[in-house]
C-alpha cells in the first residue's frame, strides 16, 4: 500500500510540473501574439505617475486559459515570488531576466457580501470573502469588504451583541453596514434594501478617501442590485460572482408554491449579468447553467473555485486518537472500532437530497438489520423536523442523531471555540467535531452549484459520497478519492453497502488522496491567484516593468 501510495503521489507531481510549463507556454505565446499585433494596452496610475503600457508589459499578467466552459484566469505574475507586503515595489529577480526591475501597483477592491466570518456565516461566501481579501492584503492591494450587518435583540430587546461599523481586521477595511431584519418572505426586496445600503456606504467611502474604487467585487447573487446600480449610475467596474443561479437553485422544488419570486430573480440574474464587467463562477458546471439559462456574451465568463484551509479549519483543530474516542462515545453514541459514522452537513432542503439520503439508510438499517452504522445530520431546514419524527416513529431515534448551529456561526473557527467554552449542552457537537469524529462524508445533493461540502470533507481527510451532478464529476474520481451514486433510494444505497463493504484502512485511503487535491488545488492562495488574474483583466496588470539595465 505504501510503494502505490508514493507512486500515485510521484504521479500527481509530474503532472503538476506539466501542468505549470503548459501554462507558461500558453502564457509565452499570447505575449508573443501582443508583440506581433503590436496593441496598445493604454496607460495606468501607479505610485502618482503615469506610466504607459504597451507589448510587452501589457501581456505580463491577465491572460486566460480556456478549460471548455468559461476562463479560468491564470495566476497573476505580481504572486510570483517573495513579495513585501509593507511596500508596493518589488524586484523579481528570480521570475524575470536579469536587469529588469519591475513594480507591483495596489489595487483598491471593493467586496460587497451579505455574509462574511466577521458577520454573520451562512454558506461558503463567507469563507471567500475572509480567505481571499486577506490574501489580496498580503499581496499589497487595499482590500475594503462591505457586508450586511444585523443587529440582534435578546427577547427583553436589548442589543446581544455590539459590533463596530468599521474595523481593521487583518489589513482588511470590514465594513459592517447597518440594515433591517432580514424578511424571507420578502426575499426581492429585501435584497434590494440591503444591496441600495451597501452602494451608498461604498459611495461614502470613495467620497472620505477622495478615490475610486479599481474593481468592485459582488459576491453571490443576492448583490444582483448592487451591481445594476453601480453601472446604471457610476462609472465602477464591476465583476458579478456567482456560486449558484435560480435555475439550478429551484429545480428540486416545486414551482406552484413560490408564486412569481423564482421569476423575478431570474430576471434579476440576467440583468446583473448583461451590466457587469466581468462573470465568475465556482465551478464549470455552473458556467455551463449559466450559459443554458440566459443570453450574454459569454467573452466574459471566468471560473474561480471555492478554496479551503485546511491548517486553519481542521488540523488546528485535530483531536487525539484518545479524545476522539471518548467524544464518538458520548457524542455519537458510538465506539471507535466497529461503527460507521455518515454525516449529512448543510441546509436540510430538498435541493441538498437529505430525504433521499434518509430514506436509503432506513432501508439499509431495517432490510439489512445493520446495527453498526450511525447517520448524523446537521443544518437546519424544513426537512429536519420530518426526518426526525419519521425516526422516531420507526424505531430508529437511536441510530439518526440530528444537530444544528447556532444562527450566524456556520464554519468560523473562532465561534466554534467559544461555542465549545460556553456549550451546557453536552451531546451537541459543533460542526468542526463532527467532521474529525465521522467517517464518511454524504453530499447527495439533487442539484449542485458548487463542491464546498466536499472540499471541507476533503480537507478532514474523510470519503466523499456525492451525487452525480456535474460540479462533482468534474471533481471526484470514484473509487480514488469518493464514490458518485445516483441522487435517488437506489443510488445511495448502493453507495453506502460499497463505502461499508471497505475495511477502515480503504476508506482511510480515500480521505487521504481528497486531501492531497484540496491542499495543491483549491488552497486560498491558488484561488486568490486565479480572482487576481480577473481584476487584472478589468483593471490592468498588477506588475509591470519600469527599467531595463
């Protein structure tokens, strides 16, 4: 096991050195086309003078690399290298010829989220947010995130919590932006509210700093408003990221009971899309959605994953064998050796396939008289309380154990540390110590946009079962790293009899080639590298050279 194991590890890194010399290639190549054409790329402000860009300089950084559906912006050449981040100038001796000098400019980004870790944490937008403006930070850039902040009452309707407007968190402006109580019934307009607060408080701050903002940045598409305004009436650019539409979002549910909202904020997508400077997608699969559900010029389209850290989230957080053991017994009502643990994480709706996985593991636990296994979910949702009283009503409470965080909390390391000094509640485990303490990791979504729940799997080294929907075909090889099944009765099934049928050590093996992925490609530094090549398309090259000796 060991000599294959090196083999394929051996494998992998050849493929990674030919995978970078393809991209320097590609890179050579349309610098050589701008010579030839001889373009000229304008000029840009940098270090309060102007200086002209033209050939050469122009293709050092944001070009592209097609991958089928949409660009994936390649790494910017301003990350090559070591780099200060207390000043913006910066020799690359080793990444250029010798006697070239060259500077890095900073770059002003505006974030505009509904969720952030400073805030409030829903889904995987937060983790973005944190993970690449820290990294744009470090990088030299002036980093502002503008974030929807709400203020929450304890019954007696005194504030629970008090958070400064503004904060310097890491080199990254935080602004929390004041807004009313979050209305899901009146999701539209709501969003509109929020996104009208977030444009004026970004205006307020260009007005303080007597500057612009180079590139603004709207994540997810609740900023769909934010984005109209900004190009309706300013000159900003803008780029539009997306980690799930309305089309792939509704197709599990049922149409007749949400009326025209689906509709509207189609409408809403297609016309923030047609506005914006640029599109960004999570994954392919979602690019492909994209182009399928609404007309634009698809010249605009780029691709920037989710990212994961995995020192950060989980080994930080890693638990004893001893510990482990202890917790699985009292928290799981299950021993080390002999029980396997599924865990089911995220929201417990019919688009993320919890009824389909409940249904299968009734069928394996009552057919099959299984009396090893344990199905842990963990979210909250309108299914949470259905699944629980259907366990209840067969029997099986004792083999389904149902959690969920606290509001506001979701993934951020620091709330789950005090939610661990501050829990009263023995038997109800954060979600980090669900991950450290499960053994297979089901994401049997119906449809999905984006692979987060893999990621983080991946990164806690645990087996993935997912569905077979295309964002995870293009991620999880069957067998390798994951099983794919179905996202039906049968399916899973099957699935979960393969993932049991494994002794420990094949499952173990599993977790731990996930992880090898995660960590070389969707670590924040690749993901920060790949947005950073999209703002240079809209913004213009980061680094460019000033003296040849």
């Amino acid at each position: 096991m060991v000599a294959s194991w090196l083999v394929w590890c051996t494998g992998y890194v050849m493929w990674r050195k030919e995978l970078v010399r393809q991209r320097q290639r590609h890179r050579e190549r349309g610098r050589r086309r701008a010579r030839k054409a001889g373009r000229e790329r304008g000029t840009m402000k940098a270090s309060g003078e102007t200086q002209t860009r033209s050939g050469d300089g122009a293709m050092v950084a944001g070009a592209g690399r097609d991958i089928g559906t949409g660009v994936e912006g390649t790494p910017s050449v301003a990350a090559v290298g070591a780099y200060d981040t207390a000043a913006s100038v910066r020799e690359e001796s080793a990444a250029v010829p010798a006697g070239e000098v060259w500077k890095t400019r900073t770059v002003r980004v505006a974030m505009l989220a509904f969720e952030s870790l400073w805030t409030d944490v829903v889904g995987p937008v937060a983790d973005y947010v944190c993970g690449v403006s820290q990294l744009l930070v470090a990088k030299g850039h002036e980093v502002h995130v503008y974030v929807r902040s709400e203020e929450k009452k304890h019954s007696s309707g005194l504030a629970q919590e008090q958070r400064p407007p503004y904060e310097l968190i890491n080199g990254v402006h935080v602004h929390r932006v004041p807004c009313a109580p979050f209305d899901p019934s009146d999701l539209f307009d709501s969003c509109g509210e929020v996104c009208a607060q977030l444009v004026y408080f970004l205006g307020k701050t260009e007005e303080f700093m007597a500057a612009h903002f180079d590139v603004v940045h709207a994540l997810d598409w609740m900023t769909a408003h934010a984005v109209i305004n900004l190009k309706l009436n300013t000159t900003r650019t803008c780029i539009f990221h997306l980690f799930s539409c309305s089309r792939s979002r509704n197709a599990a549910r049922s149409m007749r009971t949400q009326g025209e909202l689906p509709e509207r904020i189609m409408q809403l997508e297609a016309e923030a899309i047609q506005h914006a400077d640029r599109v960004v997608c999570a994954t392919s699969a979602l690019c492909d959605e994209l182009k399928q559900a609404y007309e634009f010029d698809w010249e605009k389209l780029r691709k920037a994953s989710l990212g994961v850290d995995c020192e950060q989230l989980f080994d930080a957080h890693a638990l004893a064998p001893k510990q482990r053991r202890r917790l699985r017994a009292e928290l799981l009502n299950s021993s080390e050796h002999g029980h396997v643990v599924f865990l089911f994480a995220g929201s417990m709706t019919d688009s993320k396939g919890c009824e389909e996985l409940f249904k299968s593991a009734v069928s394996l636990l009552l057919r099959q008289n299984q009396r090893t296994c344990r199905f842990v979910f963990y979210g909250r949702g309108p299914w949470r309380e259905r699944l629980r009283m259907r366990a209840e009503q067969l029997g099986l409470l004792s083999r389904f154990l149902f959690f969920f965080e606290p509001p506001g909390q979701g993934m951020k390391p620091d709330a789950v540390v005090a939610s661990d000094l501050k829990r009263t509640e023995p038997r109800e485990p954060t979600l980090m110590q669900l991950y450290h303490l499960c053994d297979v990791v089901c994401v049997p979504s119906v449809c999905e946009s984006t692979h987060a729940s893999v990621l983080m799997a991946w990164a806690a080294r645990k087996p993935v079962l997912t569905s077979d929907h295309a964002a995870f075909l293009q991620l999880v090889q069957p067998s390798v790293n994951g099983i794919i099944v179905e996202p039906n009765e049968f399916g899973i099934s099957w699935g979960l009899n393969e993932l049991l049928a494994m002794d420990p050590a094949r499952r173990a093996e599993l977790g731990e080639k996930g992880r090898v992925v995660v960590a070389f490609e969707y670590s924040w530094l690749r993901v920060s590298e790949h947005i950073m090549g999209v703002y240079e398309e809209v913004a213009g090259p980061f680094a460019y050279k000033v003296q040849t000796m």
